[in-house]
C-alpha cells in the first residue's frame, strides 16, 4: 500500500509525542513492505513566496518538504488568523498526487497545511484518516487551555474569541522554520533556564464574550478541512468525547484506538506488584498545564507524613529551590529507565484533556506504578485503582496495596491495527 503521511517533520527540529508517534508508525510500516512518504512543513523560503515542495530521504523515510508552508503556531499563540488561511494555486497539491498516487493519506496535524491539498485528494477519492493528537483545529490552542484556563469545560466562553491578546506576531513563529530554529532553541534554553519556584500565574478569569470575526472565520476554514477526512482515528475516549462536544454534527468514520511507541521497554503483560510507595515522581515540563505545581503541594504532604519518603521531578532543565524535592532535570531513554529504579509511583497530573500520554506507557513497561487524572487519555489503558478525577483524591495507599496487570501492544501490533483502519 502507498501511505502519505503529514506530520511535523523529524528532531532535532521537531519534537513531542506526535512527531515521535508518526515517525514510528511509518518505520514500522516501511519494515512490513509498505510505501511510505512523509509530507511536513518545512522552512521558508523568503525569495518565493508560493508553495513547492522539496523531495528527499531522511531517517530512512522518504520526504515531500513542504516549503512555505503556513505559519506553525509552535512557539506561541496566533494573532493574525488571516496568516493562517491564505489559499494557494492548488497546481503544486495535484503534481504530488498524480505523482505518488497514493492509496491513504494519514494526516497527523493540520498545523502548515492548505486546505487546498485535502480538496484535492477528496476530489481524487484518497481516503484520507486523521488522528487526533490534540485540538488544533477546533481550538486555535492545541491544547485549548489557555493562561490556566480549561475551555473544554467552559460552556459560557469560546477560545477562538480570547486567544488573541495571548497572540504572538506571525514573524515570530516564523523562527521555528528557519533552518537555524535547532540551535537558536538549544542557545535559548542555555541563557534562560524557566524558574520553578512559584505558580506565578494565576487562573485567568473574566473572559470575553465578544465575537472575534477573524478567528471565527479561521474556524470555518479547519472545519472546512476536516469536513475532507473520512476516518478520524482517535486515540483515547478522552479524545472522542473533546472532538464530538465541539463537532457534535460532524459524520465521521471514527475509531477509538490507544497508541504505541517504539520508546516502550518492554510490551506483552506487565505485572505491577503491591509494595509500599516510599517514592513518588513527577515527569513532564515544569509548568501549570502539566500540573507541576499541584504535583509540588502533593509532594510536600507526601514527604511529611513519613522521614523515608522522598519525592522527585524530572523532563525538564528549570531550577527549583525546594531542598526535599530531587531535580533530576531532562532524561533519554536510558537515564529514565535508570531514575525509575528511584521511584515507586509516578504521578502525572495534567491540567489539560491530554489526548493520550505515551509517558505513562513508558513508566508503566518498566514495572513502575503510574496515577493518572480521568482527563487524560492514557487513562484508558491505566487500571481504575490508579485514575482520579484530581490530584487531591489520588489514593497512594490503596495503589500500594494492589496488584495490577497491564497489557502494552508493541508497534508492529499497533500497525496492524492502523492498517485494517485504511482498508476498512
């Protein structure tokens, strides 16, 4: 089968869940004989200002570079939706297709895409599967939370009429596509570590009923895209449920299916075994909508109660100052396998309806216990004993005295699954 993916493209410039997810699934398809192509958004071209792309191998992935693609909103908020939905000579879209002529086209993101490429393989009967990574799309935010604010449960107000005072200037998330983005990132994090020590922002309120008719118009333009898949593949019920009470009258085909990764240590059944929690850790960025802070409070009760207990945070380069907490900063596979062997339980407390989670994943096929709020979608996958509805009714006790059984599909078993969605 030939396979067009679009995704965001390869580390070092891009990196997150969906990149790594994407990357995966079509080096295991490629290895099951399939055709693969990757089509992403890459850098600008300041001398030609319509779209081409720019064929290659990388990674051992064929790749279509899609060169002046539109803005990606990687690096901060949209404030110019205008800059968002400019159309283009659908010519450059309809050479790629007759030239690949591909069988599926698996979309990842809608970050830097034309509307004009899905009208164009609508046209051409390619059957075209979404998969929900975030809400970017039916949030101008991929995470549709914003300054502390959780808008999936807001029914009074809309993101898409507050975002743009939280907007960056179109020139500034233009950085992230230029060929220098990698190092100009790694010089940032160097000079200007994020500080740790305060929630220093509170919850926003007050929000704005008013129509903005700018960003309500770049709605009706995502809608028009995504009214072009006909499978959307959603990779938790957390997913599912955000999607359709915000597109209650979309017709999709729908397939609710958990993910995998190849960063996964061990898959089949994993057995997680009573033991006293004397450890407990924190892994993601150190910020609100991750819930660092509520996982800091948690922790400081967590170390009171008991002189053995010990608490640790790690995924992130920011400084913290509270001497009973261990930082043991970013990790690579290895050294997060080596600091589990730290840690009885980790805690992940994200704010926002995370579509998925692969970090829990990854805990877990370790053998390391992992308590996860009922608003992310890994949740699916994680045993009831370790799902709460807040950080405060998180039962360590009672996980400490269960055992657990798990079962991890490993990628090859995922593609599987994913290929019966593009045949059915």
């Amino acid at each position: 089968m030939k396979i067009l993916h679009y995704a965001l493209g390869f580390p070092p410039e891009r990196t997150g869940g969906l990149v790594k997810y994407s990357l995966d699934l079509m080096n295991e398809q490629i290895s099951q004989g399939h055709e693969v192509v990757m089509v992403f958004p890459g850098r600008v071209n300041f001398l030609k200002r319509e779209p081409y792309f720019k064929f290659g191998n990388r990674q051992n992935i064929p790749y279509a570079e899609l060169v002046n693609s539109l803005p990606l909103p990687l690096i901060g908020n949209i404030k110019n939706p205008q800059d968002f939905m400019k159309h283009t000579d659908s010519k450059v879209f309809v050479n790629l297709l007759e030239s690949e002529k591909p069988d599926v086209i698996h979309i990842h993101t809608l970050m830097g895409l034309y509307g004009e490429f899905l009208e164009e393989a609508q046209k051409r009967n390619i059957k075209i599967v979404f998969t929900t990574h975030d809400y970017f799309g039916i949030s101008p935010h991929p995470k549709m939370y914003l300054a502390g604010h959780d808008f999936v449960d807001d029914k009074k107000y809309d993101i898409w009429n507050n975002i743009r005072p939280y907007g960056s200037k179109t020139i500034k998330l233009r950085i992230n596509q230029l060929s220098i983005y990698p190092v100009l990132r790694t010089l940032v994090k160097k000079l200007k570590k994020s500080s740790a020590l305060v929630d220093d922002l509170p919850e926003q309120v007050g929000w704005s009923t008013e129509i903005d008719s700018g960003f309500q118009e770049l709605k009706k333009y995502y809608l028009s895209m995504l009214k072009c898949v006909d499978i959307v593949h959603f990779n938790s019920s957390v997913s599912k449920k955000v999607y359709e009470q915000f597109l209650p009258l979309m017709t999709w085909e729908t397939v609710t299916l958990s993910i995998s990764s190849n960063n996964i240590e061990k898959f089949g059944k994993i057995s997680l075994f009573a033991k006293p929690i004397e450890s407990i850790a924190y892994i993601g960025p150190y910020n609100k909508e991750k819930g660092f802070f509520e996982f800091l409070k948690l922790a400081a009760e967590f170390i009171s109660k008991d002189s053995n207990n010990k608490a640790f945070i790690m995924g992130d380069n920011g400084t913290i100052q509270f001497s009973e907490i261990n930082n043991l900063g970013t990790y690579n596979k290895q050294s997060l396998i080596n600091n589990l062997k730290l840690i009885d339980l980790v805690i992940l407390p994200s704010k926002w309806h995370e579509t998925f989670g692969l970090i829990a994943l990854e805990v877990l096929s370790t053998g390391t216990k992992v308590a996860v709020l009922k608003t992310m979608g890994v949740s699916d996958v994680v045993p009831e004993e370790m799902r709460s509805s807040t950080v405060k009714t998180i039962d360590i006790e009672t996980i400490a005295k269960s055992n657990f059984n798990i079962c991890i599909l490993p990628m090859s078993s995922h593609e599987e699954q994913i290929m019966k969605i593009y045949v059915d």
